[in-house]
C-alpha cells in the first residue's frame, strides 16, 4: 500500500489516509517486513545500526525511518518509527513523535517555549501535567501560566497576553469533571494570538475525537491509557501537521533523549490495533451505566457527555465521534459514603489510571488530583463525594450488579 500517493497540491498523502479507522490502526506502519514477510513489525532491540560508507545510512527507502534511515536508536529506531506512522495516521496528522510517557511528550511540547512566554491551559488538566507545570515548568523556565475556564469566553479572552501568549492547552472532556470545550473557537483565539494551541485528546483517543480536523495544531495522547489499553505500558506521542513543529520535536526527542523503549513501541502498537473494538465496546458498557446511575437513589448527579443532561451535550455531540467511557458522579452523602461504595467494588478495581479493558473506580479528590490545592478543587466541583469511573470491557450485568451493590453498602454507610 506504499510508497504514499501525491496529492493535487503536491503534498505526500499517506496511502492509508482513505481507509477506514481499524484498517489504518492494524495496517499503516505495519506492511509486512521486506525481508521476512513478518506480518507484525520486529521488536528491534539493536542500539545502533551498521552504515553503508561513513554518513550513508540503511533503510532511509524505509517509510518507518522517515527516509532518515537508521543510525542509532535514540535518534530513530523500526518498531518506534511503525508505530509513529500508526499514530500520524488515525489522528489525522502527517507527523508523530513518540516518548516514554504523556508527560514525556508534554515536556518535549513544553520545549518548543522559550523563557519569558505564557502558556493560556484549561484550569482542570490533568493532574500530573498541572503539577509539571506549577512545579517544576514555572520555577525552572519562568515560563507562566493562565489556568482558566475554557467555557468562559470573557475569562477565556481576558487570559491572553499580547505578545507573550505562545501556547493554548486544552483538555477536552477535562479530568475528572468531563467539561467539554469547543475546539474549532479555541484554535480560531489561539490563530488570532499567534500561539500554537494544543488538545490532550487522551480521554477520547483517536477514534472518537480528532482535533487536527478541528485546528489544533498538535495533539498530545498519554499512550498509557486506551492506546496501550491493556494497563501494561507506559508512553505518550504528540501528533501535528506542522513540519516545523514536527521537525522541532524530532531534534527534542534525539537531544532530550526521552524515547519508548522499542518493547513499549510494539506494545503500544498491538494496543492501537483494537483501539475501534475496545472503544466501541466501552462506549456502549458507559451509556447504559450512566443511564442507569441517573436514575439511581443514591447518586446526587452523574457527568457522562452522551448524555443530553450534561452540560455541553450539543457540543459533544458535534464535535466528538462518540462520548467515551470515562464517567463521573456524585454519591449521595458525604466522603465516608464515597469511601464504603469504593470499598465496596468488587469488579471495578479501585485505582487511578483509565483507559484498559478492565473497569477502574476512583476518588478524585484523595488520590488523581490530591496534589492539586484544595481550593482550586472546590471550585472545579471536585468534592469528597466525586467518584470517577473508568469503564471498560467486562460483561455490562457484572457492572451494573457491582455497581448497585455498592451503592446500597454506600447509603447504609454511617459515619
Ligand atoms: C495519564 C494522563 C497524562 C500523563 O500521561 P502519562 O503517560 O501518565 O505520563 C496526560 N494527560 C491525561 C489526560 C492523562 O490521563
């Protein structure tokens, strides 16, 4: 299916750009091995690679080597360069750059700043990316940061500095809250203000959101999550349509040297290939929990976006391709009812992370986002009664019992 076709306007177009999502997934950067006829890329442990005369490289006919060719495997190595054309081409992107962790990558992002820029980043990001950014980003760059709500347009314009504004980082669905903000009028500011915008697309993964298609110049995953999907490896790739930035980010990749080993680019490959069946199966577990967790009696509120009670439902539905399976709710009752409900889960594991096939349970505000100040977590409503859900792929009457279960022990819980 290779080499990639020319397009009208000159551009290279990935050959597997026209296909369907879970042909691109399993085939692109996959072709069977040249040599071999291996029908799965080899896990390639060789640390550096032999060279025709000084300077002159092998496999640079290689589409997996960017048509650098190999020469050390910091720099460029087969099973990650597989993997990064996989990526480029279910986010809709020409370009990824793949690192040991998501943030991993959102340092390699981070490095395209200089000193003395303003980043303008979504008040509920993510936890880690949050503590990246307070504590080591702010001290050791003086690179400052606006954390706002994205919903707020006043706020939301009011938080650009003329001139010094350089990066916009949105999360959408936000953690643990699931707000949803539109990412065609945020890379419509972000263009105005001359500053790249970037969207952490991990919640949704690439089959049900594509913020390139939408103007975001790069697209941050925490491969950790449902690309790997399995709870088994940790990586991070940031996607873009940008040759500058792309080119940027490969010479940060080589210089900074956070790199996946080649096992964690083949795990994270063979996670890539389920992606459609796993997110449609978990997609489907998460509409008929939250349906039924609605209408429950012990349950104060439930945040899901499929459903047309959340707040930005029309949004989500315009701009996502599906609704996801990450779901929010407020016990009824206070933390100690919370407590007894997470202890009392026997098919949902309670532990952070997301994204896997099987169902994880979390209390924001004691574990993900205890790092986060608790006034800041008072007014993004994460409160001591928030559980988390992150729904995967067990048989949905299993959940649904184990869910019930636990909310009955939750409402007889006394302090
Ligand atoms: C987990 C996560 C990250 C960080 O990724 P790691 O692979 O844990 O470094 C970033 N953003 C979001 C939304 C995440 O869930």
């Amino acid at each position: 299916m290779y080499p990639p076709r020319q397009m009208s306007d000159g551009k290279k177009k990935e050959a597997y750009s026209d296909r369907g999502f879970g042909t691109i997934a399993i085939h692109a950067g996959q072709e069977p091995d040249p040599g071999t006829g291996a029908v799965v890329p080899a896990i390639s442990l060789a640390t550096t690679f032999s060279q025709v005369s000084p300077g002159v490289k092998h496999g640079t006919d290689l589409p997996n080597s960017f048509g650098k060719g190999f020469e050390y495997s910091r720099t460029g190595n087969p099973t990650r360069g597989a993997f990064e054309r996989a990526m480029a081409a279910v986010e809709h992107g020409q370009f990824a750059v793949s690192f040991a962790s998501g943030l991993a990558a959102t340092s390699a992002i981070v490095h395209l700043l200089e000193t003395g820029q303003h980043v303008v980043i979504v008040d509920d990001v993510y936890g880690g990316t949050q503590r990246y950014f307070r504590m080591v980003v702010k001290p050791t760059y003086d690179i400052d940061f606006t954390f706002v709500d994205f919903n707020d347009p006043s706020a939301l314009d009011a938080a650009f500095q003329p001139g010094r504004t350089r990066l916009v980082w949105l999360e959408t669905p936000t953690n643990p809250t699931l707000k949803v903000s539109d990412v065609a009028a945020t890379a419509a500011l972000a263009k105005k203000h001359g500053a790249l915008f970037v969207v952490d697309n991990t919640f949704l993964s690439p089959y049900f959101q594509n913020p390139l298609d939408l103007g975001a110049d790069m697209v941050v995953h925490s491969v950790t999550k449902y690309i790997g999907g399995h709870s088994d490896v940790v990586g991070g790739v940031v996607v873009t349509n940008l040759p500058k930035v792309h080119e940027k980010l490969r010479f940060i990749q080589n210089s900074v040297g956070a790199v996946p080993s080649p096992f964690d680019a083949y795990m994270a490959l063979r996670g890539l290939k389920t992606l459609h069946v796993r997110m449609e199966a978990a997609a489907r577990n998460a509409l008929a929990i939250a349906r039924h967790l609605e209408q429950h009696a012990g349950v104060a509120r439930v945040l899901y976006p499929g459903l047309p009670s959340h707040p930005q439902y029309a949004l989500a539905q315009k701009q996502q391709h599906g609704s996801g399976a990450m779901i929010t709710f407020y016990v009824r009752g206070a933390l100690h009812n919370a407590r007894r409900f997470l202890e009392t889960l026997q098919v949902f594991i309670l532990a952070e992370s997301l994204g896997a096939v099987e169902s994880l349970a979390e209390s924001p505000a004691i574990m993900t986002h205890a790092s986060v100040p608790a006034e800041v977590r008072r007014t993004l409503g994460i409160d001591d009664t928030l559980v988390r859900l992150s729904v995967g792929i067990e048989s949905l009457p299993d959940l649904i019992e184990d869910l019930d279960r636990a909310l009955e022990a939750a409402g007889a819980a006394t302090a």
